[in-house]
C-alpha cells in the first residue's frame, strides 16, 4: 500500500524559508509524478506545485512561483518543497501527492499532510 | 482569471441520486481538461475517487460516477449514504502544466 508521510512543517515567521519533505514508501517512486497541494484552514485545496518523474519539469501556481520550489531525490524516495519569503496566507496544511502514470491523470494517492502556519 | 466553479452546498435524502457539478468560468469543460473528483472529511486529507473524467479510482464503490454533462464535469453519486456526507472537490488540468481546484461542495445527507 502506497505510503506519504510528510514532515517539515512549523511555524516560521513572515519572510523566512521553511522546507518540506516527503517520504514515500510501497511503490516505484521514480516512475511517478509529485505534486503538493495545500488547503488553508477553512479553504479550497490549492494545487501548488508538481515535479515530473525524473526531474525534468516541475510546475508551479502563480501564487508560489519564484517563491516556492519542488525538487526530489529518488535514491531517497523523497520530494521536497522549499519554501521562501512565507507569507501569512501560506499558511495552510500542505499534503503530498503521488501522480498518475499519465500526467494529465492528476493526482492519486494524499499524505496526511502538514501544517506550516507563518505567523509573527 | 481563470475560476473553476462548483455548487457551495447540496443536500440528498438517503438512498437518494446527486449531481455535483464542476464549470470553468471562461470556457467549457471537456474530457480535455482532465476533470478529477475528490472527497475529502473535516480533518482527514482528500480521497481521490474519479480520475479523467469518468474512471474510478481504485477501491471507490460504482455508486459514484463522473461526466461530461452540458458543459461541465459532473460526479454523480447515486444511493446516497450517511457517511457520503462530505465536502467534494474537482480538479480541472488548465494547461501549461498547471491544475486548479474548484471552490468545493459541501454535501449533507439528511
């Protein structure tokens, strides 16, 4: 059974950089896409950002781009999104999410998620 | 700016038959964007149950099922349950890469 398990998340002030990571477990991860996707408290989900299997395209929303950036380590199972210049309204749970196969398939399977609160 | 729109609340009697619905506010949306459905309860992360439009994920019982009706994504739930009451998202792919989420149904079983 595909296991995420995200970690990183906190409270980090206005302005600083805070990294997220993500363990996956149960499944070939360099065959498949990642993405991130966050929900504010009380909000919609927000697709955030996605890297392709092997690194070489990643996608962001406007919202984080220049801001955020995704990258994994397939030796290690894991994708990462670094995070900078946090802002109060990304404060949000962000979950981890494997892909489809086929990109335009979307996303399958969600990480618990955690909870990053950018606060002063 | 591209919205994608969906009905804040709805409500089925038990054993009853709900379309929720998924539009774009600058177009229509067809097989060609990709729409996913989610289901998501307070606390716990998003369940994916429809993917590409009409093909249900793994595990996910065939009283749901996604369309194209009109000009819209639709997720049908048909012999609605007590424990469907939840908060329902779509996804549509909008291109460049890039995927977005509608404001989410809110559905009570009652």
């Amino acid at each position: 059974q595909v296991q995420l398990v995200e970690s990183g998340g906190g409270v980090v002030q206005p302005g600083r950089s805070l990294r997220l990571s993500c363990s996956a477990s149960e499944f070939t991860f360099s065959a498949y896409g990642m993405h991130w996707v966050r929900q504010a408290p009380g909000k919609r989900l927000e697709w955030v950002a996605v890297m392709s299997h092997d690194g070489s395209n990643k996608y962001y929303a406007d919202s984080v781009k220049g801001r955020f950036t995704i990258s994994r380590d397939n030796s290690k199972n894991t994708v990462y999104l670094q995070m900078n210049s946090l802002r109060t309204e990304d404060t949000a749970v962000y979950y981890c999410v494997l892909g489809h196969l086929y990109y335009y398939y979307g996303m399958d399977v969600w990480g618990q998620g955690t909870t990053v609160t950018v606060s002063s | 700016q591209t919205v994608v729109t969906q009905e804040p609340s709805f409500s089925v009697s038990p054993g009853g038959t709900v379309t929720l619905t998924c539009g774009l506010s600058s177009d229509s949306v067809s097989t060609s964007y990709y729409p996913s459905w989610y289901q998501q309860t307070p606390g716990q992360p998003p369940r994916t149950l429809i993917y590409s439009t009409n093909t249900r994920s793994s595990g996910v019982p065939d009283r749901f099922s996604g369309s194209i009706l009109g000009n819209k994504a639709a997720l049908t739930i048909t012999g609605a349950q007590a424990d469907d009451e939840s908060d329902y998202y779509c996804v549509l792919y909008v291109g460049s890469g890039k995927w977005m989420f509608g404001g989410g149904t809110k559905l009570t079983v009652l």
